[in-house]
C-alpha cells in the first residue's frame, strides 16, 4: 500500500502529468458540455490516461506465468520504437474540427 501511495504521489506531482490535466480541465470547461456529456468526457480521459499502467497490470493477472516474457517484449519494442512512437504522440493532429468542436 505504501509503494500506491508513493507511486500516486509522484505520478500527480510530474509536472507533464499536471500540464496535461490542467489542459484537459480547460478543454472540457471551455466545451460547453451538458453534465452528462462532461461526465462521459472524463470517464474516457480517465479510462485512456489509465491505460498505460492498467495494460501491465491486466497483462500480469492474465496471463500470469507468461506475463514476464511478454511485458519484456513491450519494453524491447518500445525502447527500440522509442523515437516513432513519441513523434506519433506529439505530433499526430488534435481530435478535433476546425471550429475547435470535438470531431467524434
């Protein structure tokens, strides 16, 4: 339990993960959206923040006895694809219409 808390801490204290939720509050506040919306909104931002630590995790309560080798797998491929997979993340377009409306 001391390591979730210590993990928590310092995940909610990088300053990357603060500018990208500071920046998704102001997205979701500036949308215009009804309650509803807002909270769908947030659950998927929550569900898609979540999945690189929950992918892992799943991973290992799966496929236990396989889940070593496979999770070496991912870190071999990401650190090979390391470039690539960075210039998809920052500079693949927006997920919006040019009038700055969501584009689902």
């Amino acid at each position: 339990m001391r390591s979730f808390g210590v993990g928590a801490a310092i995940g909610a204290a990088n300053p990357k993960n603060v500018a990208v939720g500071i920046a998704t509050a102001a997205v979701l506040t500036s949308a215009g959206l009804t309650t509803a919306q807002a909270i769908l909104a947030i659950a998927f931002y929550v569900v898609v923040a979540g999945a690189g630590v929950a992918a892992p995790l799943v991973g290992t309560l799966v496929y236990r006895d396989r889940a070593h080798a496979i999770l070496d797998r991912w870190k071999t491929w990401l650190g090979q694809n390391n470039a690539a997979v960075m210039t998809v993340l920052f500079c693949s377009p927006p997920c919006s219409s040019a009038e700055g409306s969501p584009g689902f």
